[in-house]
C-alpha cells in the first residue's frame, strides 16, 4: 500500500507542475458540458420514442 501511495505522490507533483489550475478547470466544466449536452439529447430521444410507442408508431390505421 505504501508503494501505491508513492506513485500517486509522483503523480500528483507532475500534474502540479505541467498543468496551470486554468486549464484543469477548464478541461473539467468543458467534460461537464458535453456530458451534459449527451445526456439532453438522449432523454429527448427517449422521451420521443416512449411518445411514439404510446400513439402506436405514427402509423394511420383503418
């Protein structure tokens, strides 16, 4: 456990060194919108799927 902790030390000096807070930040909320926006797009399919399948697919019957 302690060998896992070093590694993890190692890794967390890199990233304070080579990456700005600015640009974490701004990686962080620019994931946050995508996966938003994802997540949008997929209810709005699923919610006209469901309202499909409820009138019976659009289909005209005789």
């Amino acid at each position: 456990m302690k060998n896992l902790q070093a590694y993890f030390f190692a890794f967390m000096l890199i990233m304070s060194m080579t990456l700005s807070s600015c640009d974490v930040i701004g990686d962080i909320f620019q994931a946050g919108m995508w996966t938003a926006v994802i997540v949008i797009v997929i209810v709005i399919a699923l919610i006209m799927w469901l309202l499909r399948k409820i009138r019976g697919g659009g289909r005209n019957r005789l």
